[in-house]
C-alpha cells in the first residue's frame, strides 16, 4: 500500500544535503532532504529525547583510498562521514544509545556488469562503521536500480523515502 508524505508542507522548504555532505539539526519542525541517491549512501540518525536528527549522503566508502580528500571532506566517505555525522551528533546532547539509524540507496546503476559494486562496497562500509560505533540500522531501502529522494522529519523521526512514484516510510 502506498502512503503519501502527507506532512511535507510546501511553504517549509526541507533543508538540503548534497553529495558529499552532511547537516545536523536540532529543530523540531526541520526536514532534512538528500536527492539523487544511486550508488551513495544516504543515512539518517535521529535522537528523539534529545532532538537531534542528522543525515548524510555518502559518496565513496572507504577514505583509505583519499586520505587528504577525506581530511577535507570527511562526507564524501561511508567511513569518515558516518563519524563525522555522530560526532556533530553528540556536541548537540544525542546520545549513542538513543540514536536511530537508517540507510538508503547503494544501488547499482552505471555499472551493469558489476565490476566496481560502489552501492554494495558503500552498504558494506556503513554495516563496518555502525557495527564498531556500536549503533544498529533499524531501518533501510537498500540496493536495487531505483534513484531515491530520503526525509528526515524532526517533528517525528520518521525517515521517509520518494522514489519514482512511490513514497514510504523506512
């Protein structure tokens, strides 16, 4: 059965994470938005006592392999980004036991013959960094060749996902 995101409010602009990127907020009515999710990681993390919500849109997954662009960008990685994201997380009062993690995209598109699996090496990355922050994904829409659009709602915590014509929460 299809929902609809029926409280994204049109006059409320969302509040916009790019490739490579992260933001965290600690405002009760903010949405935060990441578009064209393909082979990138899109993880949110939410802390409901404390307010605190943050996503990230995950390029590459391992900095290893760019140590100084990873210094610059820490996002652009699964591995820094999703440290980077935590870290932000709790200089705002979350707290690791209260955090709820989900992820979305790691698909597989341009590379149809699946020489390079970035999706797959990106999920495999977040499963490696969470399992050693000691943070479980409770919630994901992973894989496949479907581009998707990912929410966070603060008012809520609710991660909702637009895809094609469909829209769910995950």
């Amino acid at each position: 059965m299809m929902s609809t995101i029926h409280f994204l409010d049109p006059s409320r602009a969302p509040v916009s994470v790019g490739i490579s990127d992260f933001k965290v907020v600690n405002q009760p009515g903010a949405i935060l938005a990441t578009h064209s999710l393909g082979s990138c990681l899109g993880v949110t993390a939410f802390d409901a006592e404390a307010m605190v919500g943050g996503m990230l849109h995950c390029l590459l997954p391992d900095s290893k392999t760019s140590p100084d662009r990873a210094r610059q960008r820490p996002a652009m990685f699964v591995d820094t980004g999703i440290e980077a994201l935590l870290n932000a997380m709790y200089e705002q009062g979350a707290q690791r036991r209260r955090i709820v993690i989900k992820l979305a995209g790691a698909g597989q598109f341009l590379d149809k013959q699946g020489h390079f699996r970035i999706g797959d090496k990106n999920y495999a990355a977040a499963r490696k960094s969470l399992w050693k922050s000691n943070l479980l994904i409770r919630g994901e829409d992973c894989g496949g060749s479907k581009p998707r659009t990912m929410y966070l709602f603060m008012a809520t915590g609710e991660t909702w996902i637009r895809s094609m014509s469909e829209e769910y929460s995950i």
